[in-house]
C-alpha cells in the first residue's frame, strides 16, 4: 500500500506539474506576443518595413515617405515604456527557467520519511513551497504585465518578500503536495507527537500515516474503559485547521479520497491501512473489509473548509451501519437435530483480532467452569467493580460448522473498548448520536405524547357527554310516543 499511495502522490505531482509548466507556457506565449506587438508600434511604421510589407505596390502607387510619418504619429505612443520592456522580457527568461526545472525535478525532493530530524524536514518543506511561491509569484506578475496594471510603485514592494502564506487556497490547491511518510505501527505515541509538531509549522504539509497492524504494543492493567492516550482519528479535536482523511481499499471511493488530501489547500493527514509483507491483495482486501466491518478502523473525512460549523465537517458515510453501534455477522451451525441454524453475532474489534496473526493469541479456551463467562458487549456495559470475576467471551464458528467460545484478555478488552469509544466519539462528533440531541428529543416525544393523550381524553370524555345526551333524548321521545299511543293524545308540539 506505501507503493500506491506513493504513486498517488507521484499522479498528483504529475498532474500539478503539468498544470504548472501548461501555465508558465501560456504566460510565455502572451508575453512573447506583447513583446512582438510592442515591437511593431515600435519599427512597424518605418519606410522599410512599410515598403517590405506592401511589395511591389508601395513603389508605384504610394509614397511611402508620408505613410511613414502618418503611423509613425499612431503608433509610437502605444509602445511600453523601456523600463517596462526590460521587466517583461526579463519575466520570460526567468518563466522559461522555472518551466525547464520544474519539468526535470524528481520526485523525490518532495517526499521524506518521519524518521529523519524534524528541522531538516521543515527545511526541505520550506524550500519546497518558497519554490512553488516563486512559480506562482512570477505567473501574477505575469498577468499585472498582460493587463498593463504592473506599478513599480506599488507591486515591487509587494512582490519583494513573496512567500508561500501570500497563496491564496486555489494556488495552494494547485500547489505539487510535499509529503511525509510515517508508519505507525508498533510505539506509535512518538511519531504522533512528531506528526503534529509538523503541522503545527502551518505549512500545506501533508502526512501519509500508514499502518498494518493493529496491535497495542502498550500493555495496561487498569481499565479505563476510555483510551488515556490520542489516537490519530481525534486528531480533528485537537487541530481544527488540519484536514483529515482515514482510508483504505474497503472504500469504493479509496482514491478520490487520496487525491482530495493529497490537494487539500491546508495540512493534512492521510491515514491508510496497509499490507503486510508478504500479504497478497486478495487477503489484503478481504482484511480491510473485516477491519472496517468490526470498527477497528472506522473512516472518517473531516474538512475544515466544508462548513464553519465542526460537526458538520465530518463524513462517516463509508462506514457500514452507519447508525448502529456495532455490525452484526451471521454465525452459520446446526442444532441438535442436524438442521442447518444462523445466529446472528455482534462483530466486534474482537472477532476481527481472531483472524490477525499477531492478535489471535489474545482468545483462548473457556475454563471447564465457565459460569462466570458473559459475553463481551454486555461485559463492556458493565462497571469496574461489575467486571470482577467475570470472563469476557466471544462466539466464532468453528471448523466442523458449529460455534466455540473463546475468552478475551485483558489486553484485548481493553482494545475493544477503546475502539467502541471512539467509534462511539465519532459518531457524537458528527451528529449522528449526539447525546443532547436525544435527550432533547426524547424531552419533545414525552410532551408530544402527553398532550396527544390529554387531547384523545378530552375528545373522548366529550364524546360520552354527547352519546349520553342523545341516548336521554332518543328514551324522552320514546315515552312521549308511547303515552301518545295509550291515551290517542299527542305531546304538545308534535302536531
């Protein structure tokens, strides 16, 4: 996976030198032609030019002597001024310079390994965007030159200490991304505190935090049930102006997403599951399905430039069941009289340590008593004090097509929950499971249900009044009826 993400930033260089060398080419072009122009209000009116461009007619019929001086007068004050002449041919030479260099720089003076000291990677980040500075500098003063609009007064003060912070985000996006390869497998809390140290520089860096494993090299014996160490997906809370993207090939939309934080106008952070070694890419797609799957590494995209309100920056749409705490997985075995029975199982971190080679030493066997055994989402709801002489277990299938408990360990517990709390944080930071959010609605639904009720109490308590009133008038007329026909007189009125 380093390969592809590296020839996704070679692709983007690629493209953005292009775009780059295209530019500088234009400017050329239309600079040359003013030159040229410039050129002709200048000579384009003298006696042999005139007498070179009319031919054979200009000796017979015209004198070309009062022509001369008749164009002469029209044109010799459109001409630039010397000084201005000077800066704009000056302007070509240094853009067919840049154009040459940038079509032969390697890519490798734009990428870096975390490994190496942090001032030379600034240094070598630095030289970098005063290098794309300089391209874009001399390509607006190329356009101040094509309108006419360049003042010394003005614009050589202004141009004078040019940096990369005067670009504005479009020139940023267009920019050719400096890149810092950082793996974090292993002790990862150094290289994080490393990462960030870079960004904190403000410069468009961009940081390709690659990983492979998902083992916890630090092993605790106090459950927190909440990580005391930063993980990179909380990278947002803490750096609101860094775009973030976590990724890999499970997303149907993998490099779309490489492309939109390799160009990000600002720094970012690209983290990308990777391969092992020796890994095929078959098992490797199947592995990041799983990882997605379980939670142990949820996608994420946050973009400080998509709204100015946090929660809205956030996209977990390439995450499965978006709306539910954990996925589900279907356990396939047969009951006791053969026939075939599918259960469904929670899919937690757990079940997808169970396929990882340096994880699956963390389940073992049940003890012959497993009366203390619950199972592992409801062992996650319960308290410190709860868990005591508990056993955490999750169900697999088996081999022989039936299911195996397994126990879970300290260790792996502890990386369960972690994970459940971010994917659970990640979810409040988004909006999806805001916890003042539901409170407020489920605030609305009891009033809304309390006033339906009194509302249906109400039509209910007048509906009896009204079928009692007619029930007394309907035996009212009925007697009337009844002592008309006895006695043959009618009730007053009924005539």
């Amino acid at each position: 996976m380093k390969k592809q993400v590296l020839q996704s930033v070679e692709d983007v260089w690629r493209h953005d030198g292009v775009a780059l060398e295209d530019a500088f080419e234009e400017s050329i072009r239309e600079l040359t032609e003013l030159v040229r122009l410039d050129e002709y209000h200048r000579h384009g009116h003298d006696r042999e030019q005139l007498e070179r461009a009319l031919g054979p007619i200009a000796a017979t019929n015209m004198d070309i002597g009062s022509l001369s001086r008749l164009l002469g007068g029209s044109t010799r004050s459109r001409a630039m001024t010397p000084a201005r002449l000077h800066r704009v041919e000056e302007l070509i030479a240094g853009l067919d310079e840049m154009k040459e260099a940038w079509s032969t720089r390697p890519l490798d003076s734009v990428s870096t390994e975390i490994e190496n000291e942090e001032r030379e990677i600034l240094k070598l980040a630095e030289e970098h965007f005063d290098r794309i500075a300089g391209a874009f500098r001399a390509l607006r003063i190329a356009q101040l030159e094509l309108r006419a609009k360049y003042d010394p007064e003005i614009h050589d003060a202004a141009f004078a200490d040019f940096t990369w912070r005067q670009l504005g985000p479009a020139e940023l996006r267009a920019c050719p991304p400096f890149v810092v390869m950082a793996c974090l497998d292993g002790d990862r809390g150094a290289r994080l505190c490393k990462v960030m140290s870079l960004l904190q520089s403000g410069m468009p860096i961009k940081v390709a935090a690659l990983r492979s494993s998902f083992r916890d090299v630090h092993a605790t014996s106090v459950d927190a049930g909440v990580a005391s160490a930063m993980t990179i997906e909380t990278l947002p809370l803490a750096m609101r102006g860094v775009y973030f993207v976590q990724t890999c090939e499970a997303a149907s939309d993998f490099q779309r997403q490489l492309f939109e934080g390799l160009t990000a106008p600002r720094p970012a952070v690209i983290s990308v599951l990777c391969e092992r070694e020796d890994e095929d890419r078959a098992a490797f797609q199947s592995r990041a399905e799983r990882a997605v799957h379980a939670r142990a590494f949820p996608m994420c995209t946050y973009d400080p430039d998509r709204d100015s309100r946090f929660v809205l920056c956030f996209d977990l749409s390439s995450n499965p069941s978006l709306d539910a705490l954990l996925t589900t997985d279907t356990l396939l075995t047969r009951d006791s009289q053969g026939q075939a029975v599918e259960v469904e199982e929670p899919y937690t971190f757990a079940h997808f340590a169970a396929s990882e080679s340096d994880l699956v030493g963390e389940l073992s066997d049940p003890p012959a008593n497993d009366g203390n055994l619950v199972g592992l989402t409801d062992y996650l709801e319960l308290t410190r004090r709860q868990r005591v002489g508990k056993l955490p277990f999750i169900s697999l299938a088996d081999n022989d097509g039936g299911i195996v408990r397994k126990v879970i360990s300290t260790r792996l517990t502890l990386q369960c929950s972690e994970r459940l709390h971010l994917w659970r944080t990640l979810r409040e930071i988004s909006g999806i499971d805001n916890p003042h959010v539901n409170t407020t609605r489920t605030t609305l639904e009891k009033e809304l249900r309390a006033q339906q009720e009194a509302q249906l109490e109400t039509l209910k308590q007048e509906m009896e009044q009204s079928a009692a009133g007619r029930e007394q008038a309907a035996a009212t007329a009925a007697i009337r009826k009844l002592v008309a026909h006895l006695t043959g007189i009618e009730p007053p009125g009924e005539k």
